[in-house]
C-alpha cells in the first residue's frame, strides 16, 4: 500500500519506516525534508493543503508536539500542532481516496493520572494541561467528523510511555542516572505503571495496516506493568550491575522535588510524579480487535532491548 506518514522524522516514524517499508511503499509529510532510507518522498504541510501529494491508501498522523516537562511551552502551541494539524490532515483523508486513517493520540487526552486498577478506553477524559487538552479536542473533532464511506476506517490510538532505541526521553535520563552507580532514592514509592515498546507499536500499526479492524479508540501498551524499582532492577541487570535501591522518606523526596523545581534541578515535582505514579493501561480491547493473546514482545524484554540501546 501506499503509507504516509506525518511526522516522519520522529523516533516513532523513523521506526515505523524501517518496520513497514519492506512491504509499502512510504511517503513522508513533514517540516523538513531530508533525504532518509525507506521514504520515496517527503512532503510539506502546503504539498498537503494543494493536493500535490500522490494518491494515498493508509494515513499515519504522527505530527505533533511532545509534552514539555519544564511548562515552557505555551498552552496555544500545543492547540495549534496537535489540534490544528490533526484537523488539517484528517480533512484531507476524509476527502481522499485513503481507506484509513491512524491517528497517534496519547494516554494523557484521556486521564492525567489513573485512581482506578487500569486505564480503558471507556473512561470519561479527564485531561489536565494543554498536552492532554489538545489531544482530546483533537480526537473529538475525529469523532465528531465519520466518514460518509463505510468502508473508510479510522482508528485513535492512546500510547502510554513509549520506548525504544533512538528515545531521549525520561527512560534516558533515568538511565544515565542509575548508570552512575549513585544509590535510587526513591524505593519508599511502590507503583506500577504501564509502557509501550515501539517494537510492539510497529507491530499494532502493521495489522492495523494489512486486516480489517474495527474503528475506534484503542490504547497501546505492553502486557506487563512495572514499578520504578523493577525498572532500576532491569536497568542495573542490563549493566551487569548489583541494584542499590534505598528508601528515603516520601515526604523528604517530594520535599527535594519542590526545591528542584524551583531551581531548575533534573529531580523535580514533574518528574518525580513522572517517576513513581500508578498508570496502569489497559490494552483487552486492541489485542482482541487484532485477534491475538499478547503482544510479541514482553515488557522486560522490549526495556532491556532499550537500555542497551542507551549504553
């Protein structure tokens, strides 16, 4: 098939390239154009606007602004990327030849934190911030818009963290840390949270691709959720390292925390909630829609592949 792809020069569009070149054919859509493996040609958002795109089967809608966890970013910015860009390119799948329509929402459009034993779909959004906010206004647009063609299909997919090599995300900054051999504070905090590896990601998008597949909203994550200190272990066993996890008071950490915000330090309020918050995601309803019992890759398995990465 015929694949574009916005955004294609993010870490989650550099590694759906290299997982579905070998049987479609890629476009890319983007605000640069370099020359890179796997996409025939890449776009601009005015190609997109004058219909000089070539005749597409399957539209990736990747673009969009990552949330800032330093609260730098104006909240407009968010609303002008993921609200507005989502808008202008599903306007032009619902005009086009295109069969399918991905949209990359995130977990965050539909809770900012999770009171109950999972995050599923069903839930009511509850969004918090202008991340979040922008996401969901995105997604209701979406849904506030169907196809008139039955047999055009739309899907809004909510990833939780997603991982991988080539990621400079928090999982990278955790990383560095604890390969310092410095002590993790934070083992007073138990959690469980739920991760996405992008090899599990590839893989969601290549069915999604090649079968038929009910539309709708569907959330991605890897089967098994961790806590932070089961992270630092996997970290620590990728090294070949002993673990040295301590547990400080909560209120003394959460207590550092307000002073690294205010000063600008790597452990603040964000990333400490960042760090040890219950997100557990469901994803029952994406694995019966696909037909399958797991995702091929487990969660131990998909971080191990990703701090080795970071080493």
């Amino acid at each position: 098939m015929n694949v574009l792809i916005t955004g294609c020069h993010g870490f989650v569009g550099t590694n759906l390239i290299n997982t579905l070149r070998t049987n479609h054919t890629i476009y890319g859509l983007d605000i640069v154009s370099p020359d890179k493996v796997g996409i025939l040609k890449t776009y601009s958002w005015k190609d997109l606007e004058t219909n000089a795109l070539p005749d597409i089967d399957v539209i990736i809608h990747l673009a969009g602004k990552a949330h800032d966890t330093k609260n730098q970013s104006e909240a407009s910015v968010y609303f002008e990327i993921n609200t507005g860009l989502t808008k202008k390119t599903y306007d032009y799948f619902l005009k086009s030849k295109a069969s399918k329509f991905i949209f990359f929402s995130s977990v965050k459009a539909a809770a900012d934190c999770v009171l109950a034993s999972a995050l599923t779909e069903d839930v009511i959004p509850s969004p918090k911030g202008p991340y979040g906010e922008s996401k969901i206004a995105a997604e209701a647009y979406i849904l506030a818009n169907k196809p008139l063609e039955a047999d055009k299909l739309v899907y809004i997919l909510r990833p939780c963290m997603i991982h991988g090599p080539g990621n400079k995300g928090n999982l990278n900054l955790l990383f560095k840390v604890v390969s310092l051999g410095l002590p993790w504070p934070l083992g007073a905090f138990e959690n469980r949270r739920s991760f996405t590896s992008v090899d599990n990601l590839c893989f969601v998008i290549g069915k999604l691709i090649s079968n038929v597949v009910p539309s709708g909203i569907y959330n991605i994550g890897d089967d098994e959720a961790l806590s932070t200190n089961e992270l630092i272990e996997v970290m620590c066993k990728t090294m070949n390292r002993k673990s040295r996890i301590w547990k400080i008071n909560r209120r003394l950490m959460e207590g550092f925390a307000k002073i690294g915000t205010w000063i600008h330090f790597p452990l603040n309020s964000e990333r400490l909630r960042k760090l040890t918050e219950n997100y557990v995601v469901a994803n029952e309803k994406l694995k019966m829609s696909l037909h399958i019992e797991k995702m091929p890759l487990s969660a131990t398995d998909g971080l191990i592949k990703t701090f080795r990465s970071f080493q």
